[in-house]
C-alpha cells in the first residue's frame, strides 16, 4: 500500500489479519463518456463496477480530456460513489462467473449492483505457452489493476493483468511481443514469458520471470549499442529504448516493453526504421534522457497504488485494531481525502512514511541470532583509586582487560550508577534489648 511501510505487503497481510475478509481497491479512473470505473480485488478474486459518468454543469469535457484537468467536484463525485461501494462490501460477489458489475442508481438515491462478465483479454495471436490458473498464483503484492507480484511453484513471478481496456490491449500486444522475439532467438534479451494467466476460462494476463535489475547508466552504452545489434540483425524491432525499459543483470541487457516489438523480413526496410526507432532513440537515452530520473516498468521499482477498503463497524461485528489495520484506516483516509487525487499535499505523508522505517531500523532486537556484535576498543577506561570526584575520574591504559561477560550496555541498567559506584544502602537492625 502506498505511504504505508514497504513490508506491508498482501503476504504479512495473510499471517496477520483475517485476509479472506479483506477488499482492495487495485485501480480506479473516470472517463466522461463511459464513466467511474473502480476495480477490487478480494482473495484472489477480481470485481470491476462500473458507474454512471459525472458531469460538472457549464464544463466542456470535450475541450479538456485530461483527467488531470478534473475539478474538485468531480474528484468528489468519484470518491462519493467509492465510499458508497465501502457500505456495500458485505454483499459484493466475487469468485463467479461474473467479474463485472455496473452500479445503478435507484429512483430512491440508493444503489444496487447488476453483474455481467466482459471478456477482458483479446489476444492477438493464439496462446502459445502454457497456462496457468489464477487460483494456483499466491498474490504477494499488487502495484496497480496491471502489475502484480507473485509465487507460482515456489518460484517468484510478475503478472501484467489486463483488468481494464487500456491495460488487456497492452497484454495482448506483450503475448505477441514475446513470441516474435522468442521465434527469432533472442529471448535472452527480455524477461522470460512463462505462461498466460486464465481466470473463468478466459486469459486475463500474462507471468513472466521477475523484473529485477539495475537501471542503465552511461558506462553501459557499449553492451547496450552490442545487445540492440544482435536483436536487429535477427530482424527485431523493439518499440522502445527510453531508460526506463533498458535494465541490467547479471546475465547481460535486459529489455522492456516488448508490446512494441514488430518483426521485418526486409532487412533493408528495417534499418531505415531502425535509423530513428533504434540508434536515434539510443543516443537521446544516453544523452539528455539519462540525466532525467526514470523508473522501470517493473512493479518491484514501484510503490503500490493499491490499498485496502476498510468494512464499516456494525453491531455484530466487533470493533478491534491492529497496527496493520490502523495503517489501513489511515491509507484510507489519506487516499480518499479530496486534495490526493492531484497529489499535491503527500510530502509529510511520505515523510511519515520513511521515519516509521527509519525508526524500524534503528530499533535493537533482543534475539541472539540478530544481535550486533559488539565493537570493544583496544583501551580501556577506568577509574583511578586517588581520583578526586572534581577530578578527570578516567585514565587511558594501552593494556587490554580481559571479561567474559557482555559489554555492558547502560540500557540494561534500570539504575542512575555508573557501573563503577554503589548506592550507599544501610542496614537498620533491631537492637539486642528491643
């Protein structure tokens, strides 16, 4: 969940709170044609609702597309509708047939769902690895509605699911894109595809091997230079060389973004494409585009946008706190406040955030398998028997005093002493005619 703590992921979530009962919000946007889409994710299941659009009277959505142009009333009208769904997710249907629902309001200002199944997948060629159930995946962690996090066979995975239009005509294009290059025998330069994700009998996704890797850097200009010329000369194409999709590992140059990837027979044809889509692209990424920062398409270079939708106190449901679900209240309410949309108050958020780990950080664990080993210097400091209370009370000895107890930490101590002073106690005895 963003701003909260990074090992806050669905995989703690599973040993620590009553997960099956818990409701993500993975994804949410506005269209004006088409209207507010939010979709929730719950143990593994996928619901998308889709509601009616909201129009701000006297604006014209025509001339301003963008949603970053959206007023504060429409901000207000998206998370209205997405509190409305927190009211709501007792009665929610997941794990059916049917992964849509659209959100009607009724003549009484109430609302009711009404469930369909959309294919949301088309893929642009026919499924050519293996394929792999939803259900078999343990989800550890979900950036976004796209970028999943996971662990198939004991083996770490990521998943691009296409959940929503824009996302499925990207996982399609990826399924393609990796057969092209696996066909031509350069795999080697991507992240593996392993399978195509199924769900209800439909694919809704794509796993491959996980993106891990540093970000490229000027002194990797020569292997990625050598690397772009061996895809090119088995007829490859790829659609882009911008830094955030040029990675580095241990086995070489790693490349992303391989929906763009397109296969030439006409050699000829492909180096005059190749003149911009390859070497001029490569020179403005070694260039000015490197001193602009970037991030990988990978989820693991990402916080998540996902957080968790916290079910409404009721009287037959206790009310109880942990921390993991105070710091889901508290995403909750930071998410839905009507300044986030736009981003623009979150520095203390993120502020908070990076103390509570540096604090994480700084604590000492009492556990022997972790406990630092202790740095005694060489000298040794103790009090000489002449010594004055108004005088230097310590003098430096190059000799080394051998103990076999632990060095002492004044954090043990519940006392004000010092380990060289006693408290002056006495001793009242009763006399011998008492």
């Amino acid at each position: 969940m963003e701003y909260a703590s990074k090992d806050l992921t669905i995989r703690k979530l599973r040993r620590t709170t009553d997960f099956k009962n818990l409701t993500f919000r993975i994804g949410g946007y506005t269209e004006h044609e088409l209207g507010r889409f939010y979709h929730l994710w719950k143990d593994g299941q996928v619901l998308c609702i889709q509601a009616e659009p909201y129009r701000r009277p006297g604006f014209d959505y025509l001339k301003s597309p963008s949603t970053q142009n959206l007023g504060s009333s429409d901000k207000e009208a998206f998370y209205y509708l997405q509190e409305v769904l927190q009211t709501m997710l007792d009665n929610l249907q997941f794990g059916t047939e049917n992964n849509w629902a659209h959100l009607v309001r009724q003549k009484d200002n109430t609302y009711s769902l009404i469930y369909t199944r959309k294919e949301f997948v088309r893929l642009k060629c026919p499924v050519w690895t293996k394929k792999v159930n939803l259900d078999d995946i343990e989800i550890t962690r979900i950036v976004d509605c796209a970028l999943w996090e996971g662990i198939h066979e004991e083996m770490e995975v990521d998943l691009f699911m296409g959940v929503h239009a824009l996302w499925s005509e990207f996982v399609a294009a990826e399924s393609l894109g990796h057969k092209l290059m696996n066909e031509a025998g350069v795999s080697h330069y991507t992240y593996k595809l392993l399978a195509h994700v199924y769900k209800s009998g439909m694919i809704i996704g794509v796993m491959c091997e996980p993106i891990i890797g540093r970000r490229v850097c000027p002194t990797d200009r020569a292997a990625v230079f050598a690397a772009v010329a061996d895809i090119q000369r088995h007829g490859i194409l790829l659609g882009s060389l911008l830094p955030h999709d040029i990675l580095i590992t241990e086995e070489g140059v790693r490349f992303l973004n391989i929906s763009g990837v397109q296969f030439y027979k006409d050699h000829d044809k492909l180096a005059v494409e190749a003149e911009t889509s390859h070497w001029a692209e490569l020179a403005q990424t070694f260039g000015s585009g490197m001193l602009a920062p970037h991030t990988p398409l990978g989820s693991r270079a990402r916080d998540a946008l996902s957080y968790v939708i916290p079910r409404l106190p009721s009287p037959g449901r206790p009310v109880y706190t942990t921390p993991e679900l105070a710091m889901m209240r508290f995403v909750w309410s930071v998410m839905t406040s009507p300044g986030e949309f736009a981003r623009t108050d979150v520095l203390p958020l993120l502020k908070f955030r990076d103390s509570e780990q540096q604090r994480k950080r700084s604590v000492v664990t009492h556990d022997p398998k972790h406990r630092r080993r202790a740095k005694i210097s060489r000298k040794v400091l103790i009090a000489p028997l002449d010594c004055s209370e108004s005088e230097n009370r310590f003098e430096e000895l190059d000799q080394i005093v051998p103990t076999d107890d632990e060095p002492y930490n004044p954090k043990w101590r519940s006392s004000q002493h010092t380990p060289y002073e006693r408290p002056k106690k006495k001793l009242l005895l009763p006399r011998d005619d008492e």
